[in-house]
C-alpha cells in the first residue's frame, strides 16, 4: 500500500522537488481510507487533525445554513489537499466532506504532517503559495457574489471550473472533467436550479457550451469570456 501512495503523493504538486527520501517521509505517516457513496469523511465541527488527498472517487465539501439549504464550496482534485485550514492551528473542520462517488482516500495525520514541514522550509513555502492561491480565489469568488448577477455569476464559474476541474483540448476549449448537475452548479453560487438550466441552454445556444458523448461539458473559453466582457 505504501508504494501505492508514494505513486500518487509524487504527482501532487504540492510535494513536487521533493527527494525520493523526502517523499517517503511523508507516505510513511499516511494511510489510506475507503468510504461509500453518501458517506461523510469529517462534519463541520469535529476535531481538525487530518488533511486528504483524493486517490480515486469523488468528494463534495460543502455546509448548511440554518434553513438546511447546502452551499458547494468545492470539489476537490486528486492533486490537491483538502479542507484548505488547519496546519499549525487547532481548530475544527469548517464544512462537510461528503462522498459523491465511492472514494479512497489518502490520509496524513496533521501532527506528524507539521513537523515534516518544519524539517522541509521549501515545502512550507510551497504550502504558502498554495493557500496564498486559495485566498486569491475566495477573494475573487466574494467579489462575484456581491457586484454580479446570476447570468455573470453562472459564466464565471464555469469559466473557473475550467481551471480547477478541467482539462484544455485546445488553446480555446475546455473539458470540465467533472459530471456536475444543475443542482450542485446552483449550490456553489446560491442561485436556483431553473437559473442555471436557463444559462447553460442560453450558452449552448450561442455554442459557448457543448457536451461530449459522455456528457462532460465542453467550454469555448474565448467565446466565454466575451459574454462577460
């Protein structure tokens, strides 16, 4: 198992540069974790001590308001650790992770994670710059929320689902990698379902988007942006 998770933590940028003698480090504090669909890998508010990466399924992190209406914060990539909080810091788990498609997951212990980045100060600057980017985009996200409508709102995370869930097929188009429903699309921007059913026919309309034959989108990034600009 453990040459199983060395395989996949050498292809996590977050730990690219590292020696093999570095990597295995950390594989040596990890472990791996299988979890259903429907299943929940932490609740908002349990005790933080453990970060992940996806080695194969598919997580959704998201919380709940009073009403119980669910907010999408993310859907995190096999290369990327997940929640974003919590190193050097106690604190609790600030949304759920629940398992969208059966997942095994790689599992690093936050306590023997933090002294292996005390020994490594090239790998806390590369954790910086990665939470430095989360910030960045948490920013920009606020932003849409507060000066745009729902139109713009929904183009612009398409446009960002590009980056963080999709793959280029050409200097202009884009493969979202991800099956998302209307619904998980409205729940990451707080709009509705029939908001986002309206867009996205308006955007294959004007052949902005397209769909493959597995059913992954397929997004015109420049015909994209000229709708918001």
């Amino acid at each position: 198992m453990s040459e199983v998770i060395f395989n996949h933590l050498r292809n996590v940028p977050l730990f690219k540069g590292l020696t093999d003698v570095e990597l295995q480090s950390i594989v040596d504090i990890s472990y791996t974790r299988e979890y259903i669909a429907k299943s929940f890998v932490f609740m908002q508010g349990e005790s933080l001590d453990r970060v992940f990466f996806i080695h194969s399924g598919k997580i959704k992190i998201h919380i709940n308001d009073l009403s119980g209406k669910e907010q999408i914060v993310s859907i995190p990539q096999a290369e990327e650790m997940f929640p974003h909080v919590g190193l050097f810091l106690k604190g609790t788990f600030p949304a759920h992770a629940e398992v969208i498609k059966a997942a095994k997951l790689i599992v690093l212990p936050i306590a023997d994670f933090e002294l292996i980045l005390i020994k490594h100060p090239e790998l806390c600057i590369k954790l910086f710059k990665f939470l430095s980017e989360k910030i960045v985009d948490l920013q920009a996200r606020l932003i849409e929320q507060t000066l745009h409508n729902s139109y713009d709102k929904i183009t612009m995370l398409l446009r960002r689902l590009c980056k963080s869930n999709g793959i280029p097929l050409n200097s202009n188009q884009f493969k979202i990698t991800t099956h998302f429903t209307n619904r998980e699309l409205a729940n990451m921007i707080g709009t509705s379902r029939e908001t986002v059913n309206r867009t996205i026919n308006q955007l294959r309309k004007k052949e902005v988007i397209s769909m493959d034959t597995e059913g992954f989108f397929i997004i015109n990034l420049d015909k994209l942006e000229n709708e918001l600009y």
